[in-house]
C-alpha cells in the first residue's frame, strides 16, 4: 500500500455532521460560530468534533468570514536578538487575543520586504507588522495603507507614511550617549553599523534606516554644541559579516588618529566588536571605550560589564500588537499613543580619555 493512500483522511465538516446527527450547514454554523444555531445543536457538534479530532479548514474558514485570525510580522534580522525579543511581544499579545502569528525575515533587504508583504497578503493576515528595511523604499507599505489593511510599523519609521509607529527617539538617546563619551574626554568616537550603503558616509546623506539616521543626527548634535569636529571618517557602515566587523574595528583602532570610543549600532555585531579589540590585545576601557545599543544578557557578564543603550524592545512588541488588533477589531488607536525611551546604563566599559596612541 502507497503511502498516499495509507495516510488518514482529514476529517471534514460533513464527517462531523453525520456524527452530529445535524446538517452540514448546522455544524458548519456551530464550528464558525456564527449564525443561528440552538446550544442544543452546537454542544452535539462540538462534543462530534472533539471526538472525531477535528481541525477546521483555515484557509476556506478565512474565505468565508473575511478574517484569518492571523497578524503577518516582518523583520530585518531575526538572528538579531532585539527583533526576537520585540516578536515574543508581539506573539504573547497576540495569542491572548486569539491570532497567530507568521513570521518572515528579511535580511534587511527591501526587494525580500516587498516580497513578504506580497506573500503574507496573499495568505489573507489580517494586519501586518512591519520593520521597515527602507525607511526610503516604502511605496508598498502605502499601498497596504492605502487598501485598508491593518498595518503598524516597528522599531522605525516609512517616510513620511502617517502610521501607527512604536519606536524609541533615537536622535535623544544618542545625543545623551555621545555627550557622555564627549565629557569622559573621548573626540575621536566610532560608530560601526551593518546598514548597507553604496559608498562611504558623508554628513547630510539619506540612509535607507531612520533610527541610523536618528542616532548620527543625536550624534552631530552633541558634537556641535561642544564645538568639536565630527569624527565623519569613523562612521563605518556595511559591516555586512563578522570578519568585516571585525576588520572595520581593527581599521578604526590603527588610524594615525584611532578611535577612542566605539559605539556599537546593536547587540548583535557588539561581539565581533569586543573580539576584535580583544584580539589587538586592547582592553576595554583602558585603551578603548565601549558603547552598544541594546540591554542583552551578556552585557553584564563581560570584564567591566558594558555600558549600554537599553531599549524596551518587549514592550514596543507588545504595544504594536494591541495597535493592529485595535485595527482588526476597527478600533481608533489609543490615545495619547505609547511613549518608548530608552535608557543610558553606565557600567564599567567607559572610561576617562587618555592620550591616543596609534596601533599597528
């Protein structure tokens, strides 16, 4: 016997009528609850569904009430560990209220976005959540705005789409951070970014991220009113892997005139960072200081602990949940809608400048 013709048949609405002792229409209004149906009929068709371990047919169920109890989320890194942790808010809220939740990442790709919007609408979610990729790049995003869809953005910003956003202010944050460094003593400041760009950065040009935007703009800011030069050749950006984060770190440490302080975009690329000071036998913060976006578990395991950007990526999650179920449900949005700051903890990774010597 084949294996196709082995396998068990699902059980179908029709199955559960007969054992019911209902009509189809019947059960299938008592499944869907929707409809006029008696309890007497409805408890039948439940206790024959339980029986028979019946599983409803999502996708028809979706085509005949419209909703699929289902919220579509696109992330640009989900190896990333502040997307995993905004998702599992995103996910506990989400079950509470009774949708699932498909995932897609996209590598911070924009085309791969395009994409996934496209495959999630095609499965009929009922709203989407939405990391941008490109805070440039945003025409189809408007286009599930302009259709109706429930959609609400995470962690950035779309142009200027006027749509429901939960994101920290970056440019505060970073201005907070970058005068710390700058009263510690520190001028000479990295900051090293995975955010591609198709040549090297220069003060004024678009970047395809808001919140890499955000932070150079909160950077510039403090270095302007202490009326020191921004350090535009060590914003390093496309450290796509880790040997180019690593090789970037270790560019940054052996100019004529290295860095000083490094400040790490996010948790993820903080550890090829660290190694590579490691490896050019530096310590942080005696020769080196050390600044990373994100609050992650390790941080404060290291020797000093590191000094860090706390985000409350967990509650952004959950707040954009409860913003799209608002949505689905045809709810106006919350009112005044949810504030995130961030939050500078200084531990042991900063330290006072001393005089620069050149590595090699």
């Amino acid at each position: 016997m084949s294996s196709t013709s082995s396998r068990r048949r699902d059980v179908t609405v029709a199955d559960v009528a007969k054992a019911a002792q209902v009509s189809k229409a019947q059960a299938a209004r008592a499944l869907g609850n929707y409809g006029a149906v008696s309890d007497d009929v409805r408890e039948r068709v439940l206790a024959a569904a339980e029986e028979l371990s019946y599983r409803p047919n999502e996708l028809a169920r979706s085509m005949n009430t419209g909703k699929s109890h289902t919220i579509g989320v696109v992330v640009g890194d989900i190896e990333n560990p502040h997307f995993g942790l905004a998702t599992r808010g995103i996910t506990d809220t989400a079950k509470k209220s009774g949708f699932n939740v498909i995932l897609v990442n996209t590598d911070e790709d924009p085309a791969a976005e395009i994409d996934a919007v496209r495959v999630l609408l095609d499965k009929r979610v009922d709203g989407l959540i939405v990391a941008p990729a490109s805070s440039v790049e945003t025409q189809h995003l408007q286009r599930v705005q302009d259709s109706g869809r429930p959609l609400v953005l995470l962690d950035r910003e779309a142009g200027q789409m006027n749509v429901e956003t939960m994101a920290v202010n970056m440019a505060e944050i970073s201005y907070e951070s970058t005068r710390y460094l700058l009263q510690a003593g520190h001028r000479r400041i990295a900051f090293i970014s995975t955010i591609r760009t198709e040549s090297p950065y220069r003060a004024g040009m678009v970047l395809d991220s808001s919140q890499i935007a955000d932070r150079l703009d909160g950077m510039q800011q403090a270095f302007r009113e202490g009326s020191f030069p921004f350090p535009e050749d060590l914003v390093r950006l496309n450290a796509g892997d880790e040997d180019s984060i690593r090789r970037t770190t270790r560019e940054v440490l052996r100019l004529p005139d290295p860095a000083t302080a490094i400040i790490a975009s996010d948790g993820l690329i903080a550890l090829s960072i660290v190694e590579a000071i490691q490896e050019l036998g530096l310590t942080i913060p005696a020769d080196v200081s050390f600044l990373m976006y994100d609050d992650l578990a390790w941080t404060r395991l290291t020797t000093p602990p590191l000094t860090v950007i706390a985000q409350p990526v967990y509650n952004m999650g959950v707040a954009a949940a409860k913003a799209l179920i608002r949505q689905i449900e045809g709810l106006p949005p919350v009112s005044p809608a949810p504030n995130f700051t961030a939050t500078l903890v200084r531990r042991g990774s900063v330290g006072t400048h001393r005089a620069a010597e050149a590595y090699s």
